[in-house]
C-alpha cells in the first residue's frame, strides 16, 4: 500500500440501505442521509454495506450502486467510506474490492465466508489475502462477526502475523461479546498502529475500557449525538457521566 492513511476512529455509522416501496434501492436519499449523519448526529464516517445495509442480501450490482453513490455523494462531506466487500464467493469479493477502489472508497472490510466456513486461522487470513490483492492500495479490515458467520475463530488469532501476508491491513471491525479476545486485539493492534472498532452498540463502554479506538454501528445513524457526548465524558475521566450515557443510549436503543 503506497499511500498514506489516516487511521480510522470515533463513530462509524453501519449505513441502512434505502429501498423503495418496490424493494429496489434508492439512491435519491444518499445526499440528505450523509447530511443527516453529519449535521445531526456529529457522524463523519460510514461503514457501507455491512449488516445493517444488508449487503449480504443484495446482488453485487446493487453493492457497487450503493458503494458509488456513497463515495459520490460524500466525496468532501464524510471523513471515511468503507466499503464492506465480503461475500460467500471469492470472486465477487475481489470484483467488489476491485471496484471500491475504482470508485474512491477510503477503505474495505470484509468478513468470513459463512457456507463453506474457513477450518483454522490461516485458512481465513489467505481469504483475506487474496480478496486485499484485488485492491492492495486500499486499507483492508477484517469484519469479525461471529454470532452471524457462525464461524468461531477467535479475531486475535485471526490478526497474529497477518501483517506479513497483508500490507495494506489496518485493523478489525469486532462485532463480537468476548471481551477478552477483544482485549487480545488491541494489545496485538498497538504495536502496528491499527483500528480496533468495537460493534456491538449496548456494551461499548466496556470496550472502551480496554482501548478500542472507535465503533461501527447501526444506532449511531440516529444515537450518535449520545454516544458522542459518551465518547467525550469517557476521554475526560467523567465515569458517572459515561455509565450514565451508555443506559441511556442502550434504553434508546431498546425502543
């Protein structure tokens, strides 16, 4: 990866995708859904395509409309665009990461195959690798989301030595409860300068606690002001604040 990065934290908004009465997508809302995040929920970065959008769901045409309509309409406005890009198949991958590149994304992610589930680590790093060749100037991220994937490597296990195999790797996406292994990701993390972004919304502040740099969720579309206002009291030693921000966004989140 030749260019330099910017290191991806704070709050990621998981995009919804937008569909019209007849279920096709509708790119007509991007321009005020990116105006929204930015001017009401004080969002600047977004995650495309990842569970909450769906992406799984939609054929790959309409993950390249979304993905170009994003960059498109964000080009100036948001911060970050990463592109989900996972598949079950290998080559609709590469095509998606080929194409995010082509369209200006700020980076990729991708998750496990969830069919023909990978048997160890070092079978899921070389997916990783060979979906990363296909745009090797884009940051890659891995996307670890065990409680849809049904696959249960753990993530650090996942990031031990996947520096040596993928240059252009920044990090984890980690939408999973097990704080320990979590904790494991950050202390592997430090020591390369990667993003460690926590994603499950109703327990953030423990991941705080142990260091993750940023969250990718879907309540942040329209929560984010909250857990901002969280994000700051926890930077600023307010514990009583912090607890009482992360009840009230999770009751929120509850409605």
């Amino acid at each position: 990866m030749s260019r330099s990065v910017k290191k991806l934290t704070g709050l990621v908004a998981a995009t919804f995708t937008p569909l019209t009465a007849e279920g096709e997508i509708n790119l007509s809302v991007i321009g005020p859904y990116i105006d929204y995040l930015i001017e009401k929920q004080n969002v600047k970065s977004v995650f495309v395509n990842g569970t909450t959008g769906e992406g799984c769901s939609l054929t790959v045409d309409e993950r390249k409309q979304l993905a170009a309509a994003w960059c498109q309409h964000g080009k100036g406005k948001l911060e970050q665009v990463v592109v989900h890009v996972g598949c079950m198949s290998i080559k609709d991958s590469q095509e998606l990461a080929r194409h995010a590149a082509s369209i200006g994304a700020d980076a990729i992610a991708v998750i496990s195959p969830s069919y023909f589930k990978p048997i160890n680590a070092d079978a899921l790093r070389l997916f990783i690798k060979e979906v990363s060749a296909s745009a090797p100037d884009l940051p890659m991220y891995y996307y670890h989301i065990p409680g849809m994937t049904g696959v249960a490597l753990e993530a650090a296990d996942v990031l031990n030595g996947i520096e040596r195999m993928i240059p252009s790797f920044q990090g984890v996406k980690y939408s999973g409860t097990d704080l320990r292994d979590l904790g494991q990701c950050v202390c592997y993390s430090q020591a390369h300068n990667w993003s460690v972004l926590y994603g499950v919304d109703e327990q953030l502040l423990g991941a705080l606690v142990l260091g993750v740099h940023g969250a990718v969720g879907s309540t942040y579309n329209y929560l984010g002001c909250i857990v901002n206002q969280m994000l700051s009291a926890f930077d600023n030693g307010n514990h009583m604040q912090t607890r009482a921000l992360q009840v009230r966004h999770s009751c929120a989140f509850l409605i």
